[in-house]
C-alpha cells in the first residue's frame, strides 16, 4: 500500500513518513530486503516473439496483457480467446507460433529435467550407480534440477 502512495508526488512527503513509522512500530529496518515491494502477479515471458506484419521484435508476458475474444460459432456456442497485441501496429500475435514455441519450451524443460544427474547432497559428487538409494557417505541424492 506504501508503495502505491508513494507514487503520488502530492502525498510521497507524508507517505514516507508514516512508511517509516510504520516499520519502526513493527520492528523492520527502513532499507531491509523485506521491504523492497515485489510484483504479485505471475509473469511468463516469451522472449522473441515477432509481429508478422511490421516485422517488430519484442519479449512478451503471457500472463497479463492479452485481449479476450468472444466469438460464436454458430449463435449456441461462445468461445473465447486471448490474443495478444503488437505495440507497434496493433496486429494479434500469431496464435500457433506462441503455441509451438510454449510446445517447444516445455519439451526442453522436460528432456532437461530426465536427463539431468543425480549428486549427493552432502559431497556434490556424481552418482555412478543407478539403483543406489544413497551415496557412498550415506547421504540422499538430490537432483541438480528442482521439480
């Protein structure tokens, strides 16, 4: 809520304030790591992802910024869609190639994560052995990649 304060210059002088007083009264320093905002909102980023009619490069977040379409097919039933817009142009994104391309991401998260090894959580060694629950120290693998 500080945050968004402290946006409007007319009120920042008074915002800081009672931020400051704030966190003195709940025992945070000013300029600790929790107080830095965080955005809340998930964001998925599609690096390179080109506008077929002006030829515009850009990253775009799948996760906000879409436009949703209705559309009826035959007066009965309603579909939706999003689509996302070019910043240049105001054309819709090609539809397929951003599913390929998240069809083409999650092929290589999954083949990276099956071949991925397994190391001792204690030494950082290697497992050699496949059917070991345990490492020579007795110590649980872990996977370099997290689930």
């Amino acid at each position: 809520i500080m945050s968004i304060l402290e946006l409007d210059e007319d009120v920042q002088h008074e915002s800081h304030v009672l931020r400051r007083s704030a966190l003195t009264q709940l025992g945070i320093r000013e300029y600790s790591q929790s107080t830095i905002f965080r955005n809340p909102c998930a964001e998925f980023i599609l690096t390179d992802l080109f506008c077929t009619e002006c030829v515009e490069t850009r990253d775009l977040n799948l996760c906000i910024g879409g436009v949703t379409i209705t559309e009826n097919d035959d007066g009965s039933s309603t579909a939706k869609k999003t689509e996302w817009l070019c910043d240049e142009c105001d054309n819709p994104y090609d539809a397929n190639e951003i599913e390929w391309r998240l069809i083409d991401l999650m092929q290589k998260e999954s083949v990276q994560f099956q071949l991925q090894d397994l190391r001792c959580s204690k030494t950082g060694k290697v497992a050699r052995g496949c059917l070991s629950r345990e490492s020579e120290c007795s110590a649980p693998w872990k996977p370099d990649t997290p689930k």
